[in-house]
C-alpha cells in the first residue's frame, strides 16, 4: 500500500516537473519571439525614412509602403535600389 502512494507521489511530482519544465521552454520561445517581432518593427521604421528620401512622386511612396506591408523589408529595399536605378538613368 506505501509503494503504491509513494508511486503515485513519484508520478504526480515527475509530470509536474515536466510541466514546468515545458513552461519554462514556451517562455522562452515568446522571449525569443518578442525579440524578433522587436528587431522586424526597427527594420522596419528604418525604411520609413528612406522611402521618404528616395521616392519622388507620392505613388512611389505608396508603392513602396505596400510593398512593405505585404511582402516585407527585402522586397521594399529591392523596390527602392529600382528608383534609384530608374532615377540615376534619367538624370
């Protein structure tokens, strides 16, 4: 009768132990995602700028906002070295 409480005991401690153990490995992968999710909203509010630099016509800058927006910092500043490009062989 001991060994069957002191097992129970043994297996209730051991899932609440694996319990905070899986609590501990979410935490810290919000953590990690938090800072992700931090470093893409900096990326991101470091093209604003350069949008406003480069873009000449106000459909450029929509252009490039949409960009953003939809498929991301990488296909903005390729959006944005085309202007330049564009800009550089008219001038």
């Amino acid at each position: 009768m001991t060994f069957t409480l002191d097992n129970r005991s043994q297996n209730k401690e051991s899932s609440l132990t694996k319990a905070l153990r899986q609590i501990q490995e979410l935490n810290s992968k919000i953590q990690e995602l938090e800072q992700c999710h931090k470093d893409y909203v900096v990326s991101q509010h470091n093209l604003i700028p350069a949008i406003a630099e480069i873009c000449i016509s106000p459909i450029q800058e929509i252009q490039a906002l949409r960009i953003l927006i939809c498929r991301g910092e990488a296909a903005c500043r390729q959006y944005l070295r085309s202007v330049l490009v564009k800009q550089r062989q008219t001038s």
